[in-house]
C-alpha cells in the first residue's frame, strides 16, 4: 500500500497519543515507512533518568526492526508543541544511517 505524506503525519499524530511524558509534558509521535510499503509508528517514553527515555522516532524504527524491515523510505515526526520538531543528536545518527527523508510539520 503506498501511503501520502499527509497520511504519514496524521498516523504519527495518533501515535503522539500514547506517549509517556510524564517530565516534559512535551508529546512526541513518529511514523515511519519502510521501502516495501509497511508503517510502524511510535511515541515518545519518558523515564526519570533522561538517559533511558526513548523518543518516538527510535521507537518507530526499532519496532520496524525487531519485525525484520531494515529499509526505510521516510519518517514523519510531530509533536504537541505546535512547531516543528527535529530529531535529537541520537536520533539523527539512528536517521542517518536508515537513509530516511525526514517530513516534519504540525
């Protein structure tokens, strides 16, 4: 199934839903699209230690990894701020190497 950018952020807002954020308030939701047409989708999971919070996009792809997908075509990104959010340091190496286009808009 092929699936439009507009389609891709409204499923990474339905992900933002379930995030944990009990910290930061700060709501993040991701969905990313492997080469071959499937969408995993993923939220932000705060934890007290900063250095065990996993963000919405590392949840989106490692979810598509553990199901065996490893070819990734895009990942679209929001947020409940209201503005566009970028991936942090951890996420843009996860990125990079995944070779994704970034869509990123609320």
């Amino acid at each position: 199934m092929e699936y439009s950018d507009r389609e891709l952020l409204d499923k990474a807002k339905e992900a933002m839903v379930y995030s944990y954020s009990p910290y930061s308030r700060f709501k993040v939701g991701a969905c990313v699209l492997t080469k071959d047409g499937h969408i995993y989708t993923g939220c932000n999971i705060e934890n007290s230690s900063f250095g065990a919070t996993n963000c919405a996009e590392r949840t989106a792809i490692f979810k598509a990894v553990s199901e065996g997908r490893k070819e990734f075509a895009k990942i679209a990104i929001v947020s409940s701020s209201g503005l566009k959010t970028y991936p942090c340091g951890i996420c843009r190496q996860v990125l990079i190497i995944s070779s994704l286009i970034v869509l990123n808009c609320n």
